[in-house]
C-alpha cells in the first residue's frame, strides 16, 4: 500500500458527512499518525523506513 492509499485509508475510518466532519477526520488521522511516529522514533536504525513511510503518509493526509 502506497502512503498516499494509506491516508486517504486513514482518513476514511474518520470520516463523516460534511465538510466539517472531513476536517476533523483528517485532524485525527494525523493525530493517529503521531501516535505511530512517537512509538516508533524510539528505536531509529530498526524502523527508520517504517518512519519514513508514516511521515510519507501524513503528507498525503495534509494534501487531501
């Protein structure tokens, strides 16, 4: 899955009607994404691109 599928993934599982409730799902598809960065950042050699690809995904959620 490409980190532009996996946003826009993301950000579905959020999402309600409206645009009001697009803004918000994509606030919280972010906030999931800092999540699994903060838990991964931890262990930098191992996961390096495991982090670049969440980092990858929260550009494609800021983007939609």
């Amino acid at each position: 899955m490409s980190p532009k599928e996996k946003a826009e993934q993301l950000v579905a599982k959020f999402d309600g009607v409206g645009l009001q409730m697009r803004n918000e799902a994509i606030a919280c598809a972010l906030i999931a994404v800092d999540e699994c960065l903060g838990a991964v950042e931890s262990d930098w050699g191992f996961m390096q691109k495991r982090i670049e690809f969440w980092h990858e995904v929260k550009t494609e959620i800021e983007n939609l």
